[in-house]
C-alpha cells in the first residue's frame, strides 16, 4: 500500500536542509505522498531510506517495452481500473500470430498483409503493433531462420512463442537487440527462461494454471532479479479469462499486491474467425494489455482497433484536428473558404458533406482545444478574433482571389465582428452540415 506523509517522514534526513525546495522535511514528505515531487531532490536521504522508499513508492503495475526505436510498445503501467476515473496510458497491443511451419513465400505474404493492417480513423492512424511467431515445427534452426526473414521484412516488434528455451536461445541469438518478448516461463521451466531473459534483456511472460500458481511462480522470478514481466493466467474458457484479468488488475491495483503487478497477454485461439474477434473484443474491455490473434484481414481487424482507440481515448481530452487549412477537393482561387473548429466529429461531419456537394473548397480549422462550434464559442475559443488569426496564419489572400469566407450558421452573431477584424465578406452558412451541399450549390458564385 502507499506510503502516508509520516510513514515517509521517518526514512528521511529530517534536517529540514530546504535543499528539496520545501521548508521542511515533514513538507516534503506530505508533497511526496501526494505525488507533488520525487524522491531524487532530497539529495541527503540514506541508501536504506532510499530503498525502502523506492520500494513503496513503485507505481502499481510495471511499465513493459516491447521492441526499440519509433515501433517501440509499451504496455501496462495503469493506474485506475476504470477510465472514467482518470484515464488509461497504454492501449492493448495487438499482435497477429505466424507460424514457422509456414511455406517461405506464405511468411512473406502474412507479414506483408500484417503490415498493412493500417487504418486511419477521426485523423489518426491505428495499426497492430507486433508479430507472434509460433515455433510449431519444433526446429531451433528453421525458427530462427524465420526470423531472420521476417527482420528483413518488418519493423514490427516480436512475440516469441515457444516454451522450449534451446530454441529461443537460437532465436534470441538473431533478434535479442530488437527487445523481443519471450513466451513463455512455466513451473517446469522458468529457471531456463528467466537466464534468458536476464542474458538478453528481454521482456519475458510468466504462465501458470491459475492465479495462486502464477503469483507463486512471479515472486520466484522476481526474487532473481527480473522486473520485465507478462502474466498469463490460464486460458480456461472467455469468462473465466475475464474474472482472472480482473482480479489481477484488482491486486494489482487496489491491493498493491507485488506479484501481479504486470500488465497481462490474452492468446485467442478458436477456428471460426467471427468468434475470435468477439473474443478479442471481449479481451480489450476488461484489462488485456497484449492480445495474440491468428485473423489478418483487415475486416476482421478494424472492429477491434476502432473499439481499443475508443476505449484508450482520453476520456476528459476530445479527440482534435491539426488547426490548419485542408484542401476538400481540388480547390482553386475561385473555390469558396469555410471555417469552423478543430473538434473532430465536426471535421469529420463537415468534410465529408463538402465532398459531396461536388465543389472543391478550403476548409480552414481553428484551434479551438477541440470543442464544437457552440460551445467553443461560449467558452470564447472561436471568436472574430480567433478566425482572423487563423485566416492571417493560412494566408487565405494568396490562395483565393476574392475575400469571402463562410462561418457556422450557429455563430451567425460572429460576421459584424469578423467582417471588422479580417476585412472580407462573411457568409453565415447553414447550421448543420448536412445542409451544406445545397447551401454551396445555391450561395456560392
């Protein structure tokens, strides 16, 4: 459990040296406990008032890498069961699985159909983040061979599965540098597994037959010095996974229970492809940090990467535009200018009903810290003002040739105003896009 302001207190200097910033010790240990500083500006704490205070002071679940550079992922290090209560960090990883029995031509055809599992969805890009290669043939050599392949190919980060540490060993001799994650230590095996984890630096996944086996087997490996880990409970039927991830991230959290103190991988098996997307759907709602699937085609996958960017969205952030000037269309100096704000759901209800009415336009969006028209404008975020600097910014003058811009039909009460500030003629447009088509096939000279 955390620490309060005098159980911290007692493991400090107390010589109230101010060199913290703070005009006292008891100060600092109040602002410590309530996460306000860290423990590194009290420069003259002992190593053992260190120890035992980095020891409470650990977040609640460990933070994973998985993979370097610009494909990194990270996963776990949550602090809340439900969003709503603060929000969620790292999105579930989603992994899609290739089997080293595979032909070599079959390999290459799946990592280049993972790799273009790529979607753009409200303005950003979401994607599946890592490859799992099963080692199904048994064969250390062809496994890391496969590897080799799939390096060449693919940026994305590995997912090791095997159970047999000869074989990961010859695989890590391939890839260690890529920061794999190794699948999986067992009772029976987990002194092996845990050398090479510690060998290589990789990230490695603890599984056990229920939650007592696995809290038993994680304390062992943690004991020895590893901090890089993934539980996995047993697989069981779907609801049990979900009552064993829940009370993992249950202890974890609310317990501050050390050993299941890790984020969590979810493997799906099943043949029918519908089910295991339901499943993997059912897997990203209740706490699944990696997710292991066989499906790989894009109208398998989408559903789930658009219910974990929903779900992984910051729920007190909206989602929001770059405050720009976009092109809809082909636009020339003759195209008509419309402005309106930078929340999404507007961007992306106002484009699309442009592009329909079949005249290019220049759509200019605000910075409006992403609200809608409305209420940006009663919180004063899209005022005359506002627009005139984004149309100065966008240098409208040296791309149309008339001065003419068109505002929500909801701000009408802006156009004196924005006339005044910018100089050119404002057009109140109609107050739902819907109506906009019609409005630019009957308005716009």
């Amino acid at each position: 459990m955390a620490l309060s302001g005098l159980e911290i207190y007692k493991h400090l200097p107390k010589t109230n040296c101010k060199k913290c910033g703070l005009p006292t010790c008891l100060a600092f240990a109040m602002a410590l406990a309530g996460k306000k500083t860290s423990l590194d500006k009290c420069p003259d704490i002992t190593d053992e008032g260190k120890s035992a205070l980095d020891a409470a002071s650990a977040p609640p679940m460990a933070t994973i890498e998985i993979g370097t550079g610009d494909n990194k992922v990270e996963v776990g290090g949550e602090t809340v069961l439900f969003r709503h209560e603060k929000t969620f960090f790292h999105e579930t990883a989603i992994a899609v699985k290739v089997s080293d029995n595979l032909q070599k031509d079959e390999i290459a055809a799946r990592v280049k159909q993972i790799e273009e599992l790529k979607f753009e969805r409200v303005g950003m890009q979401v994607q599946v983040n890592l490859i799992a290669l099963s080692c199904d043939s048994g064969d250390a050599q062809k496994y890391a061979d496969v590897i080799k392949e799939i390096t060449l190919s693919s940026k994305l980060p590995l997912v090791l599965m095997s159970e047999n540490a000869q074989v990961l060993e010859e695989a890590l001799k391939v890839c260690a540098e890529t920061k794999p994650l190794i699948y999986a230590a067992t009772e029976e095996n987990h002194e092996k597994m845990q050398s090479l984890a510690k060998q290589y630096n990789c990230p490695l996944v603890v599984k056990a037959a229920d939650l007592e086996a696995l809290a038993t087997l994680s304390q062992k490996i943690t004991s020895a010095g590893l901090t890089n880990l993934v539980l996995e409970p047993s697989p069981g039927d779907i609801g049990s996974r979900l009552k064993d991830f829940t009370k993992i991230r249950r202890l974890s959290l609310k317990k501050n229970y050390r050993p299941m103190g890790f984020p969590v991988i979810s493997i799906i098996g099943g043949k029918d492809p519908m089910e295991q997307v339901v499943e993997a759907a059912l897997s990203i709602t209740k706490y699944t940090d990696i997710l292991v699937i066989d499906n790989v085609k894009p109208e398998e996958i989408l559903p789930l990467v658009t219910l974990r960017q929903n779900i992984y969205t910051d729920p007190q952030k909206p989602i929001m535009m770059e405050p720009m000037l976009y092109e809809v269309g082909t636009p020339n100096e003759n195209s008509p200018v419309i402005v309106t704000t930078n929340f999404s759901l507007t961007f992306f209800t106002v484009q699309p009903e442009i592009e329909g009415s079949k005249i290019p336009a220049y759509l200019l969006i605000t910075d409006s810290d992403g609200l809608s028209v409305l209420t940006a404008w009663a919180a004063e975020k899209f005022t005359a003002e506002i627009i005139a600097d984004a149309m100065k910014k966008a240098e409208l003058e040296k791309k149309v040739s008339h001065k003419k811009i068109i505002i929500p039909g909801y701000v009408a009460v802006l156009s004196a105003k924005l006339k005044e500030e910018s100089g050119w003629e404002v057009m109140v447009g109609p107050k739902e896009a819907s109506a906009l088509p019609k409005y630019l096939k009957e308005s716009w000279q």
